[in-house]
C-alpha cells in the first residue's frame, strides 16, 4: 500500500515510474494498493498498462471513492473503461 504515489516523483517520470512498480508487483504476484489525487500520475498509470501489455492491463483497476448526498459511493474502472473515461474527461479523482 502506497499513499499518495506521486509525491516527490517529477511528472516526467511517471510512465517509467509506474511501470516499474507494475512489473516488479506482477512478477512478485503481489496486489498494490495506492492513492492519489494527481491527474498526470493516473494519466501515466494507464500509459504504463498500456505499453506493458494485455497480461498487465487485465488486472489495472482504478476505484474512486466520492462522497455524494452524505454517502460514498464506489466505482471501478478496468482498463478499457479507464480508457473511456480518460477520452471524455470523466474526473476520476473523486471530485464532482
């Protein structure tokens, strides 16, 4: 589990970041938990699942948490949905 993942990686390094993460997860077959608000880090994160290949991006998820009406509510995007809602500026963050 990793708060905040971005924190104190430049944007620049983000791809190259993530993948690394990822693979050495996926060869150690372990799940990784993290948090973050920046858009550019969920923005990579996705590019990331996407160089390294279908056996990498069947087990991406993205799940944000919204608090709406005093209630959270959960949605998870697999990889193709993360796709679609990158393509339509769908916030995914947990904002409105």
């Amino acid at each position: 589990m990793i708060d905040e993942i971005d924190a104190g990686i430049h944007f620049s390094r983000f791809k190259e970041f993530w993948k690394i993460i990822l693979e050495v997860a996926f060869a150690n077959n372990t799940q990784l938990i993290v948090t973050t608000h920046n858009e550019e880090c969920i923005h990579y994160y996705y590019e990331a699942l996407k160089e390294l290949g279908e056996s990498y991006s069947n087990k991406g998820r993205i799940v944000q948490c919204k608090e709406f009406d005093q209630k959270i509510t959960i949605h998870t995007y697999d990889f193709n949905s993360l796709h679609l809602a990158q393509d339509r500026g769908i916030e995914l963050r947990g904002g409105q």
